[in-house]
C-alpha cells in the first residue's frame, strides 16, 4: 500500500487490510498492555496470533492444496485461546486446544465471549462434530488419534515445558498431525548480564 501511515489506527488498518484477519482483541481483555486501548486494545499475542495464522493458512494450502475451510489445526499451549479466534475469523474448519485445565478455563471464557454461539465446545461438554473450536486439557493430546491435524501449531511455549513432556509432544505430533509450526526461542540463546 502506498497509504501514508500517520498514527497507530492508520497502521492497525493497513495490517489488517494486508492480511484480512483482526489484530485488535476483542473487547474481552481489559487491564494489558496494549497499543490504543480506547477503540479496541492490540496486544503483542494479536498480532503474533494473527501472523501465525496468515503463515498456516498460506502454507498449508501452497503445499497441501488445503483451504481454511477444510484445516484441521491443534495448538499445544493456546495462551488465552487468540490464535484460535484469529483461525475462525479466517474460517479454518476445526481447531482444537490443548493445555493445562486452569489456563482452559480462560479460554473458554473468552472464547464463548467472542465466537458465535456453538461454535466451541469445552471439555466434558457434548461435541457433536459440529462446533469448531474444541478446548481440551493437555493431557488428551497423547490419545488423540493419528491423522487427526493437518497442522499442530505451537506459539512461545515449547521452552518452558519439561523436555520429556516436549519430546512426548513431538512424538505424538509426528502421529497426529501432517506439519507442525513452531514460533518458538528454539535456539535458546544465552541471555548475558549487563555489566
């Protein structure tokens, strides 16, 4: 675009044109740090959500022919469950959550809050097959049967997880899933102290 950029509206308005997904949060998230919280707050996660959904979207149909509306994502460690708005918003089919039952309870709040009515599902609900978006625990990821995802996904998580829990995550992964993205510190390069 060669539209001059002359405030934080006008840069929230160009991304979100570029890559027709929202990157300002629902009006669910009160008291972040965000970028111009008096029209609808943009957090770091929204944008870093939105871009990793824009990726997925983008790769999975130049290398697998598959469109948003037939994917099948999981995401291991969804934070507060953005991503996984971002990815309805962009009409991806399914998505499931996995992670630790006190953080799925903040996902379901917010996701029950921002997505149509029955289009998610909690754990120990009734799923039909018909509601999009599936909050489970992290630890029915293991069972989930093979070929389930076209993709697992995981955003700023893997590094702070056990290694023998993220191994078994890998190996389940290879079972489960045909790619998996990964927007991690993998390189987890040595933070030195200030002199």
């Amino acid at each position: 675009d060669t539209c001059p950029i002359e405030s934080a509206s006008d840069l929230r308005d160009a991304i979100e044109r570029k890559i027709a997904l929202p990157i300002t949060l629902p009006p669910v998230a009160e008291g972040m740090f965000v970028l111009e919280p008096e029209r609808g707050p943009i957090h770091l996660r929204s944008i870093m959500a939105a871009y990793a959904i824009q990726q997925i979207a983008g790769l999975m149909h130049r290398i697998e022919g598959i469109e948003p509306s037939d994917l099948r994502i999981a995401e291991i460690g969804a934070g507060i469950g953005y991503t996984a708005y971002a990815a309805r918003k962009r009409g991806v089919a399914r998505y499931t959550l996995f992670d630790i039952p006190e953080v799925n309870v903040a996902q379901g709040y917010f996701l029950l809050k921002t997505l149509p009515d029955n289009d998610a599902v909690l754990c120990g609900e009734a799923d039909d097959g018909r509601a999009a978006v599936r909050v489970l625990p992290a630890s029915g990821f293991q069972s989930v049967p093979a070929g389930s995802f076209d993709v697992t996904i995981n955003i700023d998580s893997m590094p702070e997880i056990a290694p023998a829990t993220v191994a078994g995550y890998l190996a389940a992964i290879a079972r489960q899933s045909g790619y998996f993205f990964s927007s991690n510190q993998e390189a987890r390069v040595v933070q030195t102290e200030q002199q």
